[in-house]
C-alpha cells in the first residue's frame, strides 16, 4: 500500500486520538478547537484521496478469448459452428478525472481457430483462423475505496476489422473447403474489472469483458464473445 493510500486512514486515526485525550489533556476552549479541526480534516477525505490518481495513462495487456457458439441456418437446416480458445493482445491510453470518470480509447489484435460444426444431426471438424483488429472508444467509472484495491464499470464501441482465411470442414471422411473473406463491422462491449495498485505508477488491471460484433450474415447470428483481460497500467 502507497504511502498517499495510507494517509487518510492514519489522519482519521491521529483525530480520533486527538479527541479521545482532549477531555483529559486540554481545557475546553483548546478540546473544541481540536474538534473544529479534527471536523475539517475528515470533510477534507475526498474521493480524489482515496483514489489520487488524476491524469493520463497507458494500458498493455493481453486476453483469453472464447467466442459462443455462432447459430444459424443453412438450406432450412439448423446449424452450429463452435470456436476453439482464442488470444488477444491490446495497448489503450485515457485520462481519469477526479470524479472516477475515465475516458479511453483502445487498438487491439484478436486470434481465434474454427473447432467444429453441426449441421443437422450430422457434424464434423472445422479448420480457419479468425483474425479481429479492432478500435475502440470506452467510458469507465472507478468506484472510490481505501486501499490497494478498487472495482470499475464501463462499455464501449468501435468497429473491428475480421479476416478469416481459408475455412475446411471435413465429416465422414470427407473434407469440404471454401476461401476466406474480410469484413469491417460495429461492435459493442461492457466490462467490470478490478485496478490493483503495485507501486505508486503501475496498477495490474484484470478484467472480464462481454462483446458483440454485428456481423451476422448468411442465415448466423451475430458474434457474442467472452474476454478475460489483463493488463498493465502506467500513470504519467
């Protein structure tokens, strides 16, 4: 814990103790001066002291992505099509204002591999990487607390570039390929997280984020993804 972290809660204390000895220690006029001035010093417990850091940053980071299984329909048949774990990588930079608002833009590179599809009540294996470049804009609010700790909430938008090479699916032993394609679409996102302070001008920032892409074409629904975060955070 920050030396700036620690300050509020020894003042308090130091108060507290203050007020406790007056009765004994000091004549009256003196105990309702120290009371005047312990009063100020807890009005002065403001949320940019529990929280000091006020200006710009920068985040690097990386992520665990899983994508839900895409539905839709083919020829009139319901179909599924599963995705293996994917990764990521991210650099955002944003200013923090004293009120807990942050605002933050983001550039970030997504990998994913096809896993399998059902077609019916047949399926079989699917090969192709999803590649994901994408641009982002966020809101984010950091909830005031005292110590190493503290949660934040926040969404965003942007647009994000997919490129899929040559897809393969094979089933019976037989194997059925198609080219890629690339395509520019929107996407949206809310996240929750944690900002964990590891020295005065670096936080470790785990995160969990929900994201979609509109990008449903040909019969599927649109993309849904599951993001694990982390990153590392420095303020200027």
């Amino acid at each position: 814990m920050t030396a700036s972290r620690l300050f509020p809660t020894r003042a308090l204390v130091a108060g507290a103790l203050v007020l406790l000895a007056a009765p004994v220690l000091l004549p009256a006029p003196a105990m309702a001066q120290s009371s005047s001035s312990s009063s100020s010093m807890a009005k002065s417990v403001s949320y940019d002291t529990l929280q000091p850091h006020v200006g710009w940053y920068g985040t690097l980071g990386g992520s665990g992505i899983q994508p839900r299984d895409t539905d839709g329909t083919v020829n009139g048949t319901d179909s599924t099509l599963e995705y293996n774990m994917g990764y990521g990588l991210f650099g955002a930079g944003g200013y923090r204002f004293r009120n807990g608002l942050r605002l933050e833009g983001e550039i970030g590179y997504g990998s994913v591999g096809l896993d399998s599809f059902r077609y019916g009540g047949t399926g079989g294996n699917a090969d192709g990487d999803l590649q994901l470049w994408s641009a982002t804009g966020a809101a984010y609010y950091d909830l005031p607390t005292a110590g190493r700790v503290s949660p934040y909430i926040g969404g965003g938008a942007g647009a994000v570039r997919e490129s899929i090479d040559r897809v393969s699916a094979s089933s019976g032993g037989t194997t059925v390929s198609a080219e890629g394609d690339t395509d520019t679409n929107l996407t949206a996102f809310g996240e929750v997280g944690l900002n964990i302070a590891l020295a005065p001008a670096f936080d470790l920032v785990p995160s969990y984020r929900y994201q979609w892409i509109d990008d449903g074409r040909d019969g599927f629904d649109d993309t849904q993804m599951h993001v694990f975060r982390a990153g590392l955070r420095y303020w200027f």
